[in-house]
C-alpha cells in the first residue's frame, strides 16, 4: 500500500484521463493520495476530486509563485474550505525566487499569513521550496511553525538543512529526483532522513521518475520513488510503503479505519 502525498489531479494535465489516471494509481497499489490545490481554479477542483473518492483528501493553499495575486478575501476563503472533512492540510505555501512574478518581501508576507492561519486551526502546512531553503528555515522558526508541523515538499536540498527541519517537527518528502541517475542530494537524504519523518509523492504532472523523466507524472509512479528509496536503504518496497503510509495517516491525521 502506497500513499502519493502530494499530487495536482486538478492540473490541466489531466483533463481528458483523470478517473483512468486514478484507477492506474489503485491498481499499482496507491491508495491513497492528497490533491494540493494553490489557486483559485485549483483550490476548488482539489476538494472535487476528493469528495469523489473515499482514499482521497484535500489541500488548500496559496503558491508563492502567485503571492501578489492573493486577497484578503482568499485568505478568508481557504480559511473557510479546512473545515471540510476532506481538507487535511494547509498548502502548498512558501518561497519560490527561480520565477519572478512575485517580489520576495510579497511571497514572505503571503507565507506569514497562511503560517499563522495554519496555527490558529491547528492543521499541519504543506512547504513548496525553490532556491529559498534558508529564507524558508528563518520565516517557519521567527513564526514558530513548529507548532503545527509540515512537510517539506519535494525536498530537493541537502542533508545539511535536514536537522533544522526535523527539528520544527517537520517530515521529509523525496519525489522523481531521488530516481535521476544525476541527482546525489536527493540519494543522501533518502538514505539518512529518520523513517518516522520520511513520506513519498510524485507532485504528479511534474517531475515524473526515471525511466519516464520527461513524461507526464502521474501518482502510479510514486512506486518507481518508493523502490529507489527501498534500494537506497537496503530495504524492500513493502516496508517503504508501509512506513511512509502510516507516517502520513499520522501527519494527516487520518483516522486507522479509512485504511
């Protein structure tokens, strides 16, 4: 049994093969995925797609590649949609600099507020990084996300920054990057971060894992991640999938039965 924790079924990506690429998931093993939605259009298709399907949840958030389009309205609105039964998280939130859409002192702001949202529901954030990794350390630890937990989604940084993470009650998510042929950061984390902090996604349409890099993603593949870490730690994919299932009913806060 495998869980994809972090997947964008509401991409545009899959419009025409959404239930087809879902039931491909079901019959790989996947049971279980959390649909990030971080817009206007995405947010409300995320908690769609979850509704439709028992072993399938929500997240709402705001991306900081969009920061400045952000109102207080929106804010009030994702406030609104966590208190849905299928909405487990708050996310994807954070810092993005490779894109320049949004100015940095914009995207901080907007990561503050869902922090802080986040904290007063008392539910777990979900962390998009791109070349921000120390900004992101210092906003989560001067805003004491700790409180809350997270996950660092995608983690593509060293195992130098893991401590830090760990530290602030967060786990470590690995992705298609840990399968590149090229990729060593990603290798050294998978085989160092604690079993008890690790899960596995595939942030499906993106980053699809070795043999299909360049392809669509889609969540059947998160079992291509779960047997490379498997092979990374001298493990089987059985015990992967174990694990980094309970690690995220746990995070989630999903309740045993939903199994």
């Amino acid at each position: 049994m495998l869980f994809d924790t972090h997947v964008h079924l509401n991409a545009d990506q899959f419009l025409e093969d959404r239930e087809e690429t879902i039931e491909r998931a079901f019959d790989t093993g996947v049971k279980h995925m959390v649909v990030v939605g971080f817009d206007r259009k995405t947010i409300p298709l995320a908690i769609e797609i979850a509704e439709q399907h028992e072993t399938i949840y929500a997240a709402v958030g705001w991306h900081p590649v969009d920061a400045i389009d952000m109102t207080d309205e929106d804010l009030n609105w994702i406030e609104e949609l966590t208190s849905h039964p299928k909405v487990v998280a708050i996310g994807e939130m954070g810092l993005d600099y490779h894109w320049d859409k949004s100015p940095k002192d914009v995207q901080k702001d907007v990561f503050r507020k869902q922090i802080r949202l986040a904290k007063k529901l008392q539910m777990p954030i979900i962390i998009h990084n791109r070349e921000a990794t120390a900004d992101i350390i210092e906003v989560l630890q001067e805003e004491d996300a700790k409180e809350v937990g997270g996950i660092m989604h995608c983690y593509n940084d060293s195992v130098d920054y893991l401590q830090a993470c760990l530290e602030m009650n967060f786990y470590i998510s690995l992705g298609g990057p840990v399968t590149f042929k090229n990729a060593t950061m990603p290798k050294e984390v998978a085989a160092q971060v604690p079993l008890d902090r690790l899960l596995i996604e595939t942030d499906a349409p993106f980053l699809a894992p070795h043999p299909n890099r360049g392809k669509r993603n889609e969540p059947a593949y998160v079992k291509l991640v779960a047997e490379k870490i498997a092979g990374l730690r001298g493990t089987t994919l059985e015990e992967i999938g174990e694990i980094t299932t309970k690690n995220a009913m746990r995070f989630f806060g999903i309740q045993a039965e939903d199994l």
